[in-house]
C-alpha cells in the first residue's frame, strides 16, 4: 500500500531523517537516498511486530501537506508492503 512519508534530508555528516505519519511514532533514517524504501519498510515492520492492530489507510497527502508539524523536508510516496507485517489480529 502507498503511504506518504516525510523527509527531512541530511547532509555530508547527517542522515535523511524519515517519519511516517500514519504510523505515530515510527521514524527511521538513512545515510542514502536509494535506502530509505528499506529502511522505511524496515521501521513499519518493526512498529507492528506482534501488535493488535488495524493497519491505517494512507492519510491525504494534501491534507499532511497543510500540516505545521512538517517544515523543512520532503513527501515522498512509498509503497509499504503490509503482507511482510508480524501483526495479530485487533
């Protein structure tokens, strides 16, 4: 599933910072462009090892976009692969 992600880029000595907003709390990072798909798969992975959960429909880009919360990054648009998930079901 495509969910938005958020980026706040990094620089020779810092890492690109990624959030994942429809999952609260779950952020990442990576020294390179080409891995925040793993590192961002990764994370959700992490998140929801052996949680009771409903997995979130992707949030409105449009309407994160209007949101204080993110200033100085990017969006990008990733696909999540839900099926790699360790959940129970909520």
């Amino acid at each position: 599933m495509i969910y938005p992600i958020y980026v706040h880029m990094g620089d020779d000595t810092h890492a690109h910072g990624v959030t994942i907003p429809d999952f609260p709390g779950c952020f990442s990072a990576a020294d390179n462009w080409v891995d925040v798909p793993i590192i961002v798969q990764e994370a959700v992975e992490l998140y929801c090892d052996g949680e009771e959960m409903v997995m979130p429909e992707p949030s409105s880009l449009n309407d994160l976009m209007k949101s204080s919360e993110y200033t100085d990054g990017i969006w990008m648009m990733l696909d999540i692969d839900l099926s790699k998930l360790n959940t129970k079901a909520a």
